[in-house]
C-alpha cells in the first residue's frame, strides 16, 4: 500500500514556469499563516489533496462537529498579466518522521517538475526566547545566485551561527532540490519559540519581502482585522497536534528505555 495519496481536484492547469512557495506548520507558525493568508488573498485554486499513514494519528473536529483528517494541499495562482505563476503548499501537518519527510520533499518537487517550476521559496520562524519588536528576515539558499536576488535592506544573508540545522520539508526541500538543479530559497522571519504562539507580525514581515519581490498585489492590511479568527483556528490545532507529539514521543522513549521511564509526562 503507497503511503501518499495525492488527488487531484479539477483540470490540471497550465502555468508559465511557476514559482513554488511552501508554508507548512513549524515554529511560530510563520509559514502557514503566511501561506494561508497568500492564498485567500490571491484567491489560488486548490489542484491536489495530499494525505498519508505518515501524518499524525489524529483526526480534527471542525466547527461543524465533523472530523476532518490532517492534510496538506497544493493550490495554484494564474496571472494574465505578466507576473509569474505560482504553486502555494499549505495544510495543517508535516510528516512525522525522518524518512516520511524526505519522500513527502521528492513527492513534492516532483510536482514542481511535472509543472516546470522555476523557483522554490519555503518559509519559516526562528525560534528566540523572547518576543522579538520588529522581526528580521533571514535567507538561506541552495546557491549563492538566488540569495542575490532576494538579499536588501530587509532580508539579511549571514544567517550561518543564528540558526541549528532547519528541520523539516522547509529545509529538506532546498537539499533535495539542488540535487535536480531547481534553486531555492528559505525566507526565515524571528518569532517568539513558545509552540503555542502565533507570528502573526512575523508571518507579515514575510509577506513584505513576498509581495515587493514577485509583484503581488495584496493588501497585508487585512491581516492585522484576520489576527483573531486565525488565532482561534490556528491555536486550537497546534494544542492538539502538540499532544499528539508528545505522547507519541513518550511512548517511543518508553520502548528505547525498556518502560523505565515512569511517571514523566514532559520531554524538554
């Protein structure tokens, strides 16, 4: 049995050499709100439904009292104008382990191929201790050419001894990707590293360096009046994922230590 089912909603699209943008849950959840707000502002068409034995074992209850299950989808962006194409990766999950993620990233820059995809961008936070003022932007890349054309004022490139490995389709894409030769790019904005916290201000920063550097017209206005709704969305399914983590962390450290570990409810 595969363990990703990708369907496909619609007529396959045709689109100029897009540029594919990633935003899935991670710190601060910078990239999904980014992403999220990206797509309803854009008003991107959905065109595949991902899901797999390798997301968490856990089903969602929606504000209707329905149960939905974790999934990620691709949308896509049509411009008529001369402005590029783009492939936006959204959802509520990542893989949950090491070799998951790493096919979840070729499945998914087989995509990007299918679809001639010129560029990658994938976003993120970095963690600090405290609750930054006005977050900086970061970069990081696959070459030294794409860190050019998105370096100014606002992205910095030294990012070498800020940040640890990044962990995740974030980072794992870039590896992957300059193994086919397609450049990319992370766009990595400071957040607040609490798992419960929400980088609204962060996501925005992000959405700046997006919306100046491939000419979309959004109105990043919009996201301060959304704060709240997403807030209430975005938390609930980060508690919930969180306990699901970490219980599956404590049973796995349970098996490895022969069920010695007892009573401890908390892994740091």
């Amino acid at each position: 049995m595969s363990t990703w089912k990708i369907e496909q909603i619609g007529k396959k699209p045709l689109l100029k050499k897009p540029i594919f943008i990633e935003g899935l849950p991670g710190i601060g959840n910078v990239g999904k709100v980014a992403i999220d707000f990206l797509i309803d502002e854009l008003k991107a068409k959905k065109i595949y439904e991902i899901n797999s034995y390798s997301f968490p074992h856990c089903v969602f209850v929606n504000e209707d009292n329905l149960v939905e299950l974790p999934t990620i989808r691709l949308f896509y962006k049509k411009f008529n104008d001369g402005k590029q194409d783009l492939l936006l990766l959204a959802g509520d999950v990542q893989p949950t382990d090491e070799i998951s993620s790493y096919e979840f990233s070729e499945k998914i820059l087989d995509l990007v191929q299918q679809f001639k995809g010129k560029e990658i961008i994938t976003l993120g936070g970095i963690g600090l201790s405290d609750m930054p003022k006005k977050p900086r932007v970061y970069c990081t890349a696959n070459c030294k050419g794409i860190i050019k054309r998105y370096k100014n004022k606002i992205v910095k490139d030294k990012l070498y001894g800020i940040v640890g490995p990044i962990v995740g389709v974030s980072g794992l894409l870039l590896g992957l990707a300059q193994k086919r030769k397609i450049e990319a790019i992370a766009l990595l904005a400071e957040t607040y590293g609490h798992p419960l916290y929400l980088g609204i201000k962060s996501a925005k920063e992000v959405l700046k360096v997006l919306s100046k550097e491939l000419k979309l017209d959004i109105n990043l206005n919009k996201l301060d009046k959304e704060i709240e709704d997403i807030e209430k969305d975005i938390i609930k399914r980060t508690e919930d994922l969180t306990d699901v983590s970490r219980q599956a962390a404590l049973k796995k450290l349970k098996g490895k230590l022969g069920g010695k570990l007892g009573d401890v409810s908390y892994i740091g």
